[in-house]
C-alpha cells in the first residue's frame, strides 16, 4: 500500500518547468507518466524541491522524460537517491547518459 507521500506524489507544468512533487516511486510512476508526458513540450527544467526521495522507476522516469524533452534538462533539487542513482546508471546531470 502506498504511504502518503506516494499517494500525493503529483507533477505539474509551471512555464518551462515540470514541477514534481511527493515520493517518486515505483507506485507512483504510472499514475505520473501521462501526465507528465503530456506537459513535455518545450521544457527546459524539472523541479525536484518538493520530492523527498526517490527510486529506480522514478529516475527512469525523469530520464525518459528529459530526453523527450530533447535533452539538457536543468534538474534542481536532489532528493534523496538522486545521487546514488544517477551515478549507478551513468547519468549527467541533465539526466543524459554520460560520455563513456
């Protein structure tokens, strides 16, 4: 059962900001990803400020968004396992795979 912080995790487009919200997780990936995806269009940043932490599926889901976005996507705020998770999977800092 998801705990509450999942339960309002919540995306909203704020100019040429995504704007996340609560726990991104496995939960709450699903119910994020159409949303999410139909605000792409001409973003150029994700605002994590207001997500406390987060896990595989919802950096996957950053990564995936960001690179429909069209790349260099600015990400402000660091979550917990934001970090950890982006070095893992050899990710920049605009959630791109970084050079080898």
């Amino acid at each position: 059962m998801p705990t509450s912080s999942e339960a309002t995790a919540g995306v909203t487009r704020d100019g040429d900001t995504l704007v996340f919200s609560g726990t991104l997780s496995r939960d709450a990936v699903a119910s994020l990803w159409p949303r999410a995806l139909a605000s792409i269009a001409g973003v150029r940043r994700f605002s994590l400020e207001g997500v406390p932490s987060l896990d595989s599926a919802g950096l996957a889901l950053l990564a995936e968004l960001a690179a429909r976005a069209g790349g260099g996507v600015v990400v402000a705020g660091a979550p917990r396992g934001l970090a950890v998770l982006r070095s893992a999977y050899r990710l920049d800092p605009s959630l791109a795979f970084a050079a080898a």
